[in-house]
C-alpha cells in the first residue's frame, strides 16, 4: 500500500507543480486594458464613521398616502410616499414636523407562496428632507397573512388519508397589503 502510495505522490507531484507554475503568471484583461487605462475614477462609496454601539433611536410613526391593496399594485424600484403622522423631536429641537412627505423605494416583492406562505413587501431608503438617510433604520417589511400556521398542521392530519394531506399544498397566503389607516413605524439612530 505504501508502494502504491509513493508512486501516486510522485506522478502527483510532478504534475502539479508546473501547473502551479503556470498558473501563477498574472492574467491581463484586454477588454479592461484597452477601454479603461489611463484613466481615474473617483470611489462612490463615502467612508461612513457610524458608531453602532450606540442604541439610542427615535420612533417615527409614518402611514402610506394612498392603499396598496396587494403586491400586484406596486411594482420593485418603484417610488411610494408615505406621510409622518407625528411631530418628531430631538434634544428638543423639530426635526421632523407632522405632515411631511416621506419618500421610500420598494426594494423587493415577495409573491405569496403554496402552503400558506404569505406574501412580503419590503421598502427601503426612506427619504426625509435635511436629514442623513443612513441614520435610519433600513428597511421595513409588509407581510400578509400566514395561513401556514393552520395548514401544516392540517397536512399532518389529513396525511393517513392518501390523497387530502397533498391538497393543502394548494392554500396560499394572505396578499400584502398596506393600508392608509395603517401606521408603520422606523427608527432615527441620531449617533450614527
């Protein structure tokens, strides 16, 4: 066994390394070389010095200024406007009076799934006038109604009869819906 081994580390080794060789010779991009060089470009991203040990946040109670009544009204990237439904004070000063327009995008559309699945909407980069947007809080998910807290159960008791335990695949979840009555509430992180 040793033998055979020895022999398979050998071959190994004597095809390996010139590969490595090979392999380590520096792979130039000519599509990059020839488009690209010479020229400088400014980094897009401004270096952010948060403190995230700080937990101290403000509440900011908003609600949506016209119905979503489901994801099919609203399509992702597009801009929807919420309203602030309190004036908000810090250290004592205004800083965001009641009434005002707030600007959110809607990152990502979750369609409600098999099972009872709920569908999901999440919004994100909320936009107030005058303040950092990074000092708020990231994003907010709408979700709808999770059926799958009643149809799994279900599913494992109609299971020992073949073919019902499979047709409660075929519920599906409640439809996001966000509503103008409806308040939603994000955080100002002022130390960040």
């Amino acid at each position: 066994m040793n033998k055979k081994f020895l022999k398979f580390f050998i071959i190994f080794t004597f095809l390996v390394f010139p590969a490595l060789a090979y392999a380590s010779d520096i792979i130039q991009d000519q599509l990059v070389e020839e488009t690209l060089s010479g020229k400088e470009f400014e980094n897009p991203y401004k270096p952010y010095k948060y403190n995230y040990e700080d937990t101290r946040v403000i509440p900011i109670r908003l609600s949506v200024i016209s119905d979503i009544n489901s994801e099919k009204d609203i399509q992702e990237g597009q801009d929807v406007v919420f309203i602030v439904k309190n004036d908000v004070y810090f250290k004592g000063k205004k800083i965001i009076k009641k009434g005002d327009k707030v600007y959110a995008t809607v990152e990502t559309i979750l369609k409600s799934g098999m099972n009872g699945i709920p569908a999901s909407i999440i919004f994100n980069d909320f936009k107030f006038d005058g303040l950092e947007s990074g000092k708020f809080t990231d994003t907010y998910e709408k979700f709808g109604q999770d059926r799958s807290l009643w149809v799994y159960p279900l599913k494992w008791v109609l299971t020992p009869l073949p073919p019902t335990g499979s047709l409660t695949n075929f519920i599906k979840g409640g439809h996001a819906k966000l509503k103008t009555r409806e308040i939603i509430e994000i955080y100002y992180h002022p130390y960040w």
